[in-house]
C-alpha cells in the first residue's frame, strides 16, 4: 500500500457491486480499498477502524440509507469525504444524500476514468457531479422565484458576481462571458476572482459547483 494513496470504503447492500468496485480499485496505483459495508450502520462502525479518506456511499440501503449515513459519517467524521453512487435518478435521493454532506453524485454506469477522478477530487475537497445532477440542479435554482437563498447572502455576492457565476454553471470561458456582458476580458477576471475569494474556492469548476448545491445562480 502506498502511504501516499487515497484509502476508500465502499458501502453497498448488493455483494456483486463491492466486487466490481473492489476491483477497479485494483487498476489504479494512488487508489487503496481499505474496507466495505453493505449498509450505513456498518459504514458508521468500520470508519474509525478502517480510517478511509474518501467513501463511495450507496443511496438506497437497509437498515440505514445513505443519506443517513452521510449525515453521521460527516459530523462525527468531517475529514471523510462521500461520493454518492447510486443507479438511482430521483431528485428526492439525490437532494437528500447532497443535503447530508456528500461532496459528489454520480451514477453506477460513470466510466471508470470518471469514478477514480471524482475520488480524487473529493480527497481534495472538489465536488463532481453526474450531468443529470447538474442539469436538475441547475434547473431547480434558475427557475426559483424566491427571495435570495440565505447562502447568497452570507456570501454577499454583487448583481454582476452572480451574473458572472452563473455563465459559469454553463461551462462559458471568460471571453465569452465578456461578450454576453459586454465588457472586458480583465473585468471578468476581476469579477471571477471576487468570486473566488468569497465562496472560499480557488477555480471555476469549484465555483460552479458550489453555486448550483447551494442555489445561489436563481437571479438571471
């Protein structure tokens, strides 16, 4: 084991998904698998055994649901980051397990590529998301018509900050958004470096992540 490598629990009620999980562990020399549960309740017991790093938490489970589970695992553990992985699409679920405190959501038929880079990325404390997250995500704040989120204003975002945060969301380079604004490419660099420094992040794809979990791009 290398003493550098990301150690990882799978939690899964389903045998043959640990398995194929296990062994596409194997395939990556920075990626250890140091324990599994088959539920949240044992997830909970076997962390302060196994110490994993990062955990790919299964949504829909007996005894203790993953959502349940983030929820403990993060306040009694808050240096473990959760991915949650499920086959699952429901909103609901999906909402539940972010809300907990996992740091990622993706599907069970993400590539194997894709799944290693989201752990890498929750061990280093950025969230990834499945496009069909993102695009609900999206969705539900771009079509909120209630007053400013609590988050925005704990943040104190400008008009022109979140204009620019959320061109963001949509995957736009600064000069684009400098076209759609009509301003400078160095007044968009301006603007997206406020950004960072306020939502405490240190690139786009952090920002953009923060920005649609905590619903703070519904102004247009």
């Amino acid at each position: 084991m290398n003493s550098s490598s990301i150690r990882v629990m799978i939690v899964d009620d389903h045998a043959v998904v640990r398995s194929g999980l296990s062994t596409f562990l194997l395939a990556f020399d920075d990626l250890d698998l140091v324990g599994e549960a088959s539920n949240g309740i044992e997830a909970l017991q076997k962390c302060a055994i196994v110490k994993p790093d990062v955990i790919l938490m299964d949504i829909v489970m007996p005894k203790m649901d993953g959502p349940t589970a983030t929820k403990a695992i993060r306040k009694k553990y808050p240096h473990i980051q959760i991915v949650a992985l499920t086959s699952f699409k429901e909103d609901d679920l999906m909402y539940q397990v972010l809300e907990a405190g996992a740091i990622g959501y993706l599907l069970k038929n993400v590539a194997i590529d894709e799944l290693a880079n989201a752990i890498r990325a929750a061990h280093a404390g950025q969230s990834t998301l499945a496009p069909e997250a993102t695009q609900t995500l999206l969705l539900a704040a771009t079509h909120s018509t209630e007053e400013p989120s609590v988050a925005d204003s704990l943040y104190n975002l400008t008009e022109r900050e979140l204009e620019v945060l959320t061109f963001m969301t949509k995957g736009l380079t600064n000069p684009q958004i400098a076209k759609k604004l009509f301003v400078s490419r160095s007044t968009v660099r301006f603007h997206a470096s406020n950004l960072f420094s306020k939502l405490g992040v240190s690139n786009r794809s952090e920002a953009a992540a923060l920005a649609i979990e905590h619903s703070l791009i519904h102004r247009q």
